[in-house]
C-alpha cells in the first residue's frame, strides 16, 4: 500500500469453504498488502472450526475456537468476504459466526464486509443476516468500508492473488476507510 496505508492490525475472514473462491482470493489478496505499518491476519478455512453447540462454549475451548477468538481480539478491525448460499449466509460460516456470540472479541470492533459477486444483486441477504449478527455481538460496522467490489476468476493470477489494478485500489479504499491512519 502507499505511504498514506492505514496502520494497525487487520484480520481477514473468507466466508467459502472453496479453495478457488473468489472470496478467498480476495482475502488473500488483502493479506499480501500488510507493510510497514499494516499488519494483516486471515481466516481462510472456516470448515476448521468444530460445530457450534453451546455446550461446548466454556473453558477450555476447542482450540480452534480458542485461535480464532485470540485473533480477533488481536485485530484492531475485521474485513469479512462471504458468498451467499440460499439466500443467506453458508451454513460454515455461520458456525464461525456462532462461536463468536459467547465471546466479547467483537464487541466494538470495527467491523466491514465486502461482496465480490459479479452480480450486484447477489448477496444481499448474506449481508443482511451478517449485519444481524454483528449487531448481536455489538460490533461496530463501518458503513463506509461496506463495498461491492466484483471480482471475477479471470481477475485471479495462479498465485490466487487479485492482478487488477482497480480492484487493488479499491482493497486500499476499503482498508483506508476501516483502519484510518
């Protein structure tokens, strides 16, 4: 990112269980811009998390509940990336959104979400029950890094890397209005 990058610790998470994603490609694209001051996380494998039974939200927690709560405490914003599946959010990813509600992680935390689908009609509902659930845990969404930035697989590399320009400028929109330096 250019010197005017937003500072601090970013966590990125990938709604889609699919390795060849466009969400997950965003993610990872997002990841390869930590520099300097910018420090970025992912959650890229949301299948890696146990299902959710609230039984089993108390100490000590599966450890990858355990990891995935220690890195969103750690993050200073959260960028989220999901498909939508049915109309909603994919049941995968609404188990990681699930381990969070027992936890105080979130609670303030700036909070955003980018949709990639090429159709711009495409994942509103995802985005609707995402925002339902972060109201939930009290996160603090940060409207004005909520984006629609299509991405498309020939916009992938076979790196799975974004190779787009404006798609990169966008990223770095997005992160200047969630993490302002």
């Amino acid at each position: 990112m250019p010197d005017d990058a937003a500072a601090g610790r970013l966590l990125v998470i990938s709604g889609s269980t699919r390795s060849e994603s466009t969400n997950s490609a965003f993610c990872r694209t997002v990841i390869s811009f930590a520099s300097g001051e910018l420090i970025v996380d992912g959650v890229l494998d949301v299948a890696m998390l146990p299902h959710f039974n609230p039984d089993d939200d108390r100490e000590p927690l599966p450890a990858a509940v355990q990891a995935l709560r220690a890195a969103i405490a750690a993050a200073d914003a959260v960028l989220f990336c999901t498909p939508e599946y049915a109309g909603t959010l994919p049941g995968s990813f609404k188990n990681l959104l699930d381990w969070t509600v027992g936890g105080t992680e979130m609670t303030d935390k700036p909070v955003a979400w980018v949709k990639v689908a090429t159709d711009s009609r495409r994942g509103e509902g995802a985005h609707a029950a995402l925002a339902t659930v972060l109201g939930y845990v009290q996160a603090a969404v940060v409207e004005d890094a909520c984006r629609h930035i299509p991405v498309t697989s020939e916009l992938i590399g076979p790196d799975g890397l974004i190779t787009d320009a404006a798609t990169h400028r966008a990223i770095e929109d997005t992160i200047r209005a969630l993490l302002p330096a």
